[in-house]
C-alpha cells in the first residue's frame, strides 16, 4: 500500500523521536539502581511532561513560522497563580485550574494580538511580553510558596497512578492531545497554521484565513503553558516566581521541538513529536545521573544537545544553488 | 452568443506601480464556452489584468462586471467566491502540505466541525481526474512534486473550486508536450461544459490549436481582439510589436579591433537544468544584447556569470585566461573587474532609505578607503564626478535615495558600478520602469562606455533597445542560446519570431 | 509619550554630526528630562551632581553591553547570548587572576577573549549556517551556562577581580568621573568612529537594510555578519568583567538582568528592531534612560515585580509606535 508510504513519510519526525526516546529510556531503566519500576516512571513522567506541555505550546507558534520566548514565563506565572487559586474545596479548587487556564489563553492571546495587529517580529514581542509575564509571576510569589488551604487532593491525584501503574501525568498528555491536539490539528484553522508557516504567500493566495491562524497558534500556545503551570504547581504544591527556571523552560521547549522534528521554519511537524522530543530531551539529561557521570555537567551536556539539533536545520543549506536564495 | 452578455466585462482598468503604468484604460469582456487567448509582449500588461481579476491587486481606475454587476475584489478570497480561480506560476500552492490538502485548500470538507480526510480524499481525485492528473498521488507532499506535476495540481485546484471563469496564467511552460496534449484535453471538455477560459501563454502553437477569441495587449492597452484563426502569424507579431514609438539610439559602432582574446568568453555554461550548454564571447568595445523572452535564463546567466551561483559548470574566461568567479566581491576585483546591474534596484541596487552619497560609493569602498576607514574628501570627490557625468538630479548626496525619481535611482546603481571602474558591465534591464528622457541618457552612456573599452552583456525586455544599442544579441529560450543574431539582422521581426522558438521563415507565413 | 507616534514615522536617515537629529533620539531625550523631573519631585537629591555621576556609572556597564547589541541589531539580528556572554567574561578573567602574575596581567584579555570566542560561535551559525540569530544565540547561550556551571561547579565563584578590573569598573578620574563612565566613553568613540567612517560600519547599515543588495555589491556579508557578532560577545564579556570588578568577584547568573534592558535600550534609543536604521548617539540615550527608568521605579519603591511589568509594557508600547513610523515611511 503506497498510502502508508506517504503516511509514515509524514509522521517522520514524530516516529524518530519517539524511537529516540523509547531507547534513550531504555537504557535510562535498564541502568537505574532501582530498575523499571512503577516509581520511577512515575517520577520521569512528571517531569517529563512539565516539558512537554510547554513544548507543545511552542509547537503551535513555530509551525507558523514563529517563536513564543514567553513560554517559560506563562509557565512561570500560570504555576504562581496556580499556587494561589487551586485551593479551598475540590469544586473551588476545580474553578481555580479553570482560571489558571483561562489566565493562560489571556497571555496567549495578547502575544497574538501585538504579533498580528503591532506586526512585531514575535521573537521581541514575546521576549516583551515575557517581561510582563514575570513580572505578574514575581507580584504573586515574591518569595516561593503556597496557599494554605492549597488543594493537594486535586494535585495529588494528577500526578499519581492510574491502577497503581500508569502515571496520571502520561494521561493527562493523552487527554490533551486528544481534546485539543487532534482536533485542532484537523480544523481549517489548524490546517490554515500549517499553510501560514509554509509559505505565507501561498497561503495568502490561496485565500486562507491567515490571522485567525496566528492568532489561535498564540492562544493555544499561552493554553498549553498555563496547563504546563498547572502541573507544576501540582507537583510542588507551590508556585515560585525563577527568572533562571522560566528562561530554561522556553529554551527547552525549542529544544524538544527541534528533536521532536518540528522545523522551525515553519509548517512542518507536530505537537506529538514534540512530546517525544521532550521527553526524549529530559532522558538525555537524566542519563548523566544513571551513569554515575558528575551532574554539574548536565547544563552542559544539554546545551550541546540543543545546539547540534539547531544545526541540524542548517543541512538543507547544500542545496542551494543560488546565493541569492539565502537572502530572502 | 455573440450578443448575449459578457460572463464579465472589465472597462477602463488603470494600475499604476510607482510611476509605471502597468494597465491603461485597459478593457476585457470573457464569455462563457470559449477560450479567449491573451496575447502580448514582456510587460504588455496581461499579468496585471490577470492579478486585478484575481484580486491580487486593486487597479486605481475602471470597473468590473460580473454577470452586469460592478464587483470589486480586495483580497483573492473574494475573487474565489465569486468564481474566478486562477492558476498562477507554481504560486498557490502550500509545499508542505499533501496533494489533497492543496487540492481542497480553501474549503475543506468537513464532518462536525472536523475536516473529513475519507471525503476530502475523494473530492482530490475527483479534481485531479478532471484535471489529468490521476497518477498524482493525493497524499504526496506537493513539495516532492516535479514541476509539471505541480502546475497539474494547480489546475486540480482550481476545479475544485467549481469556477465560472478559469485563468491559466503561462500555466503550460513548464509541462512537456504529452501533458500539455492531456491538458488541452481538459480545457476541451470545461470549455463544453460552458466555463470561460483566459489563457495566457507565450507558446502560439499552443494558441493557435486552443483558443476561440484572442486579445492582444500592448503597452497597458488592449489593442485588438480578433476570432482564432483570422489573422497570420505575422499580423499577430505586428499588432504585438506596434509602431508607437522609436527612440533616436546613437550609432552603433563596430569595435575597434577582433585581435587578442576577448574580454569576457564563456564556453559550454551548465547550471541546474536552466543554463543549458551556453558558449559566446563579449570583445572590449563590443555591446552584445540578450533577448528572448522573460525567463529564458537571461538572469541566472548574468548572476552565474557574477558569481552568485553554486553548482556551475563550463568555463569563463577573462581576458583568455581560464578564471574562476567564486563571489560578486571577487567577480568586481581588479583581477577580474565586472559589475552588474541587477535586476531590481530597490531590492538588488540600492539600499533605498540610505544617503545618496551612501549608496554611490558602496560597491567602491574598497578604493576610496585606507585600512578600511573611509577617506572622506577622495569619497566626496569622487561621488560629485559621478552625479556630475550621469546628471543625476537630487536634492543633494544627504537625502534618502528612495526620495529620487525611478530614473534617477537607476542613474544611481548604474554610478554606483562606474565607480568601480569595471571593464565588463552586466546589465540586467536596466531601462525597465524608467521615463524615456533617462532611457537615452542610459543608451548614450552605454555607447561611451563601450567606445572607452569597456566590453558589456546588456540584457533587455524591450526590442528596440537591443536593435539600437547591440552590436550582437543571443535569443534564448529555455536556458539555451537559440539564435544569434547580428548588425543588420537584428530586427524586431527577427527577436520576436526567435524568442518564440517560431521556425525560421515560419513568421513569414503561418 | 504619544508623540512618538508622530515622530518615529518621519524618519530622517541619519547623518554624522547630527546634523539631522532623529526624532526617536529627541523623544528618547526628552524622556530623560521627564524622568529626572519625576524623580526630582520624590528627591531633591535626584538632581545633585553626585546622583547622576552614580546614575551614569551604573549606565555605563549597562552601555557597554548595549554596544555590542546595537551592531548586531543594526544587521537585523539579535543576539540573546548576552546573560552568560556576561557572565563568562566575568568569571573566566577572575578564574585567571587565581593564576599567578601572568593570570592577573592577562584577566581582562582573557575575559574578553573568551567573549569574542563565543561571539565567533554565534556568527558562524548565522552567517554560515544561516541558523535564524535567535535559536542560534539561544542555543550558544545554553552551552556557555553549560560551561560556567562546570567551571564554577555550581557554586558562587571564589576567584576574586583583579586589580586592574576593581580600577577600571570602581575608581574615579576627578570630580567624582568614575572610570567605568569613561571606558564607556570610549568604547562609544571607537563605535561612532568605527559605523561611521569605516567601510565595515557602512556594510552593516547595508546588511541591515538590504542584504541581497549589499551581497551583490561585492561586499563579504558573511563576514561582516561573523565580525558583528564577535563585537557583541566581546563587549558582553567587558560589561561581564567590568561588573565582576565593581562587585569584586563573578556571580551565577550576573548577565540575566542585562538582556531585557540591552535590546531596550538599543530600540528605545530609535534603532530599528529590523536592522539598518539606527545612531549611537539613541543608544547612550536608550541606555540612560532605562538606567533612570529602573532608578526612579526603586526610589517610588516599585518591587522588581512591578518594574519587569513596567519594562515590558514600556517597550512594547515605544516598539508598537516605532513600528507603525517605520511601515508608513516605506
């Protein structure tokens, strides 16, 4: 069947990183002193998926040809709210993640709204807005902590185990991708995000709707950094305002996207592949420990990571034959 | 039929690009059933027309009517929905995208809300059937597609659109014979069915087996519009070439001497399927045209010959000697000595919101300066020579140079370049957009040049300059050197038919 | 501020000794006037003499970095390597002073060097590998963090400045003119000197405005691309050495707060953002400005919450009018 020639050639990207992260893990387990138990797992899952929902909102924004440096910072800031406002009873607390998100798709939204109409080059706009960001992260949480009545019942549950084995947290992805990934991906919106990050012309020729695209990838992005957020208020019971921790998470979020074989020229890849990548992305960096390697070099040892797979995208370099092409 | 109302009628349409008129007082009137062939030279306007339809621009001036009704079209979209589709070259497509995506880009089919990939897929091979284009895989990326596969899906496209009126832009240029033949087919049957069809191309073989209706656009103007087969080939050229206007060029004389080597010798060129084998020379004193029509590989032979491309094969050589030109700042060395003036000024000449003085001395930096700090005085003396020989009129060598005129702006790349002292000038049409009184103050000053010693390649779309200014001009078509023509043979007759790949003595007949 | 909007539009390319003064410099100045005059109203103190010779050596580590920035964003590039090309410059030339009398001697040419060699490692992504600046910087950023942490294992640095760091970052000339103020003044000469009259300084205002037009006018614009960027990661390494010397030793994360207020400084002193258009003269202005921005937003005691707030919306706001100048003008 030719059909899944062309099908597996579309999910490439997706399929390497998923293979990279299956024998990174692997081997992760196989050295553990503690093996492939169900802690383990769990304990990699949360922190793997704290990465790959913020991945997965710099996913949106770079398949249109664009880059969110706020990312971080909404994580940041969505995480200190989340300290504040997931507290009291369960249903209070519910609404509480519900304003978390809903503060999270605001950010978004504004970042789409100054790229769109200010038609800023979004790498200033949201190194701006990232700014702001912080700055309401820090006027919540001058110092770390949490509420306290915060609603560890509602955190607990999100980052244990389904039937004393899966972790919460690998649901949740799956929720999500299925809820909001999957049919975005499948709207004329998504499809119109796509085409934007392509070829911008075309899709202008092609008549395609072209800021309802930007700024639902904006949006999305902010939606996926506040549930990033969320998750990491669940699993600290607090919330804390780090300048250094917000900037590591938006420069890990390219990172994944890139191994997770989304091109950051746009219009190629998907938030699937951008999990794996983050997930592969965290297990790169845990191997260090596993192999008994000192953890001061662990910064490092990912800085080059990240740095080779930039580089990566400077290989389609030899194919161009006409200098001029270079300047576009 | 002949009476019933136009399916749209243009009137009066005007566009006007800085201070080029692309489209004046310029009218249409497309019926449905037929296939209208647009004809006309470089720049005549037909891309123009085509883009005011499609609503890729808005004219300054005149009316639409579709079906009697006044429409104004401010984006494509809007042009779409009202059953106009266009097939540009290889424009509209979105490369990372599958075929059946593409195909129904615009208005995917959906279930709750989602769009539907079984029913998408089927709409895509429905379009690309009719299209001729069956063997296309829908779920191929159109960016692995060869050309001619692509142009098909473009087609595909726009059927799928169910149009009223359909415009083939050059849509057959880059096809081969048996898809061009499976095409026609297609166009056959939509014609039946009672669309409208505007095709555009340069190929007249093509036209004359196709189109029903033909109109002939010349300088912005529709000049005459005819039934297929009423007129020769030659009357065709004729209304194509006009007799408006002749500018007095100054006389073309032969170079001085043929001893020694020649200036600039190229032998057996090769670059990605778009150079294909080309070998001429150009003596010192010699002015040698390149015609044909636009796209032929005239550009790509000017930048390969400046340096700009990677991958070229064959061998140029400078004064005799075999000589590699790796870059432009190695092909503008004293070595070597070339300069080239691009084809765009405001995005290949000039930096536009920079000072004149800026701009004139750029390229020439390397002589006016001393351990790379710019020596001011030799700078300013040398800038004023340069305004004072080419008159360039500006508001002194402070202000902006976008704040000048078009024809001044091109005064001031071709300075820019004078003042590298250059032995070999590439132009690359450079009286394109440009007032008539600086068009002959540019055929003056290429003549002098020439007549100093300078050895010059001058690329032009416009005829009469190559018949007035070359002592030589190459014909190409599709990358290769078709014909050359030289002294008394250089006839407007003789491009023209040339640069339609037209058989020799068949312009005579047909 | 709104009359910036007006101003930013009618943009008068500049020309040397100012004989067209950009209205975005103008506004950046007459924002300074405003903002003396606030402060003045919470201090009296705000105008004394001693005040603002502080306010201009806290400025000029800030200036220095801005320098560098300034060419890299004349070339329609950014460069968001400056945190840790910061804080290595800082580190590696208090690292060397531990290193006998050779390692002192050589502290502040080793910084810097250390700076240019990551500057080198930025450009030839971008220039060579065509890598967009921001990923490319982002990326070399994470490596230099990566290499400090090793070096310092984790831990605040020990080594402490130089001598010659301490002198040239604390002391004062005369009249209270600290040194540091006029090392700015001087690596600002060399800017002036080195954009305006240099052949090199009129390639970058080409690249920045035309790349295309610049590459076939014979100008090696990779290089000139590569060389920019080198600039920059010197000169962050200087502030980087410059800061170690005032505060005596390096810190972890010293170069974080210098990135924001860098690319601030340099697009609210009227540089473009998208390259070409842009004088000095704005940038010490820009830089000033931010300097009293964050000084006055202390003294009204404004928490650091407020001020990140303060500073992002500002700068989006100036950017947003400068923007608009800019598309109208062309």
């Amino acid at each position: 069947m030719s059909d899944w020639r062309f099908r597996l050639a579309e999910r490439r990207g997706t399929l390497i990183a998923l293979a990279l992260f299956l024998a990174l893990f692997a081997l992760y387990a196989s050295k553990h002193p503690a093996g492939f138990t169900a802690n383990v797992v769990q304990t990699a899952a949360n922190k793997g998926a704290l990465l790959a929902f913020v991945a997965m909102a710099q996913t949106f924004v770079v398949l249109t040809a664009g880059i969110d440096l706020s990312a971080g910072m909404i994580f940041t800031f969505t995480n200190c709210l989340g300290s504040y406002i997931v507290a009291g009873s369960t249903p209070t607390a519910l609404l509480g993640c519900a304003g978390v998100l809903a503060a999270g798709l605001a950010c978004g939204a504004l970042n789409g709204l100054i790229v769109i109409y200010g038609r800023l080059q979004p790498i200033v706009a949201t190194v701006a807005s990232g700014s702001i960001f912080y700055g309401l992260a820090l006027w919540l949480r001058p110092q770390p902590g949490n509420s306290d009545n915060f609603n560890s019942d509602i955190a607990d549950f999100m980052t244990g185990r389904v039937f004393g084995v899966v972790p919460m947290s690998l649901v949740a992805l799956f929720a999500v991708v299925l809820a909001i990934w999957i049919p975005f991906r499948r709207s004329t919106t998504g499809r119109a995000v796509y085409a934007v990050g392509s070829s911008e012309m075309a899709a202008y020729m092609s008549g395609l709707p072209i800021r309802r695209a930007k700024f639902w990838a904006y949006t999305l992005a902010g939606l996926f950094a506040s549930i990033g957020g969320l998750y990491l208020s669940f699993i600290t019971y607090s919330g804390e305002a780090n300048f250094a921790n917000g900037g590591t998470y938006t420069l890990f979020s390219i990172a994944a996207v890139v191994l997770g074989g989304v091109s950051l020229f746009g219009g190629v890849g998907s938030a699937i592949g951008a999990i794996f990548g983050a997930l592969a992305f965290r297990t790169i960096g845990d191997l260090l420990f596993v192999f008994d390697l000192d953890p001061l070099y662990q910064p490092l040892f990912q800085g080059v990571v990240l740095l080779l797979a930039v580089c990566t995208g400077a290989a389609q370099l030899f194919r161009i034959r006409n200098r001029l092409d270079l300047f576009q | 039929m002949e009476f019933a109302q136009p399916l749209l009628r243009m009137e009066g349409i005007s566009k006007r690009y800085g201070g080029v008129r692309a489209l004046e007082q310029a009218g249409l009137e497309v019926r449905g059933g037929q296939v209208h062939a647009i004809l006309g030279e470089n720049g005549a306007g037909k891309s123009t027309l085509i883009k005011v339809m499609a609503g890729v621009v808005a004219p300054d001036g005149g009316r639409m009517l579709l079906e009697g009704r006044e429409v104004a079209f401010a984006e494509p979209a809007a042009a779409i929905r009202a059953g106009i589709a266009c097939i540009f070259q290889e424009l509209s497509l979105i490369p990372d995208l599958s075929v059946a995506d593409n195909v129904v880009i615009d208005s995917p089919p959906r279930r709750f809300g989602m769009i539907d990939h079984r029913a998408q897929r089927r709409l895509a091979e429905e379009a690309l059937a009719r299209a001729g284009g069956e063997d296309i895989h829908p779920l191929a990326p159109v960016k692995d597609l060869p050309l001619s596969r692509r142009q098909m899906v473009e087609i595909a496209k726009a059927l799928a659109r169910k149009p009223r009126i359909l415009i083939l832009d050059e849509a057959t240029s880059a096809l081969t014979a048996a898809d061009v033949a499976k095409i026609f087919a297609v166009l056959k049957r939509l014609r039946a069915e009672g669309l409208a069809l505007l095709y555009i191309s340069h190929r007249m073989q093509e036209i004359a087996e196709i189109a029903d209706v033909c109109t002939v656009f010349r300088n912005g103007r529709n000049v005459a519009t005819y039934e297929a087969g009423t007129k020769t080939l030659a009357e065709v050229v004729e209304l194509m070439i006009g007799r408006e206007y002749s500018h007095a060029f100054p006389t073309v004389a032969a170079p001085e001497s043929d001893a020694g080597p020649p200036a600039l010798e190229v032998r057996d060129l090769r670059w990605a399927e778009r150079l294909r084998d080309i070998s001429f020379s150009v003596r010192a004193g010699e002015v040698v045209g390149l015609g044909g029509l636009d796209g032929q590989g005239q550009r790509e032979l000017l930048l390969a010959l400046f340096g700009v491309t990677k991958g070229l094969s064959g061998e140029i050589r400078i004064d005799g000697k075999p000589t590699n030109i790796a870059s432009p700042r190695a092909a503008k060395s004293k070595r070597i000595g070339m300069a080239l003036i691009p084809e765009d000024r405001k995005t290949e000449g000039l930096m536009l919101p920079m000072s004149v003085r800026v701009n004139l001395s750029f390229a020439a930096l390397d002589r006016l300066s001393r351990w790379g700090v710019v020596d001011r005085d030799a700078e300013t003396e040398a800038i004023d020579e340069m305004v004072r020989l080419l008159a360039i009129r500006t508001d002194g060598v402070d202000v902006p140079v976008g704040s000048l005129s078009g024809g001044n702006q091109q005064k001031v790349v071709i300075a820019k370049w004078l003042m590298v002292r250059p032995r070999i000038i590439l132009l690359n049409d450079p009286t394109r957009g440009i007032d008539i009184g600086t068009k002959q103050e540019i055929y003056a000053l290429l003549r002098r040049l020439a007549e100093s010693g300078a050895a010059i390649l001058f690329y032009s779309t416009d005829y009469d300059e190559l018949i007035g200014c070359c002592n030589r001009v190459l014909v190409l078509y599709d990358g290769a050197i078709k014909r050359t023509l030289v002294g008394a043979e250089i006839t407007e007759r003789a491009l023209v038919a040339s640069a339609l790949n037209i058989a020799a003595g068949a312009e005579a007949g047909a | 501020m709104s009359e910036t909007a007006g101003g930013g539009g009618v943009a008068v390319r500049r020309v040397p000794l100012l004989r067209h003064i950009d209205p975005a410099v103008a506004t950046a100045f007459a924002c300074i006037v405003v903002l003396l005059l606030i402060g003045s109203l919470y201090s009296r103190e705000f105008l004394s003499p001693g005040y603002l010779l502080q306010q201009l050596k806290v400025a000029s580590f800030l200036g220095v970095i801005a320098t560098g920035m300034m060419i890299v964003i004349l070339l329609g590039q950014i460069d968001l390597s400056v945190p840790w090309a910061v804080a290595m410059g800082g580190m590696m030339a208090c690292a060397a002073t531990a290193h006998g009398q050779i390692g002192v001697i050589g502290a502040i040419p080793f910084g810097l060097l250390c700076g240019v060699a990551l500057g080198l490692l930025n450009g030839f992504g971008v220039a060579y590998l065509r890598i967009p600046s921001m990923i490319i910087t982002l990326a070399v950023n994470a490596v230099a963090q990566g290499l400090m942490v090793v070096h310092t294992g984790g831990f605040s640095p020990q080594d402490s400045a130089s001598a010659a760091m301490r002198f040239i970052a604390t002391g004062e000339v005369a009249f209270g003119i600290p040194h540091s103020l006029i090392v700015w003044a001087i690596i600002g000469a060399g800017t002036v000197f080195l954009l305006n009259r240099t052949s090199y300084g009129r390639a970058v205002y080409a690249i920045g405005n035309r790349e295309r037009a610049a590459f076939l006018s014979g100008v090696d614009t990779q290089r000139a691309v590569m060389i920019a960027f080198a600039i920059s990661g010197g000169l962050s390494a200087f502030g980087g050495i410059l800061l170690a010397g005032y505060a005596s030793k390096a810190a972890q994360a010293m170069g974080d707060a210098y990135l924001l207020p860098a690319i601030a400084a340099v697009v609210l002193g009227g540089t473009s953002i998208l390259g070409g258009r842009g004088s000095y003269i704005g940038t010490v202005a820009g830089v000033i400005l931010i300097t009293l921005l964050q000084s006055i937003l202390s003294v009204m005691q404004i928490p650091e919450s407020g001020r990140q707030v303060i500073y992002g919306a500002v700068i989006l706001l100036m950017m947003l009018l400068y923007g608009r100048g800019r598309r109208a003008e062309g």
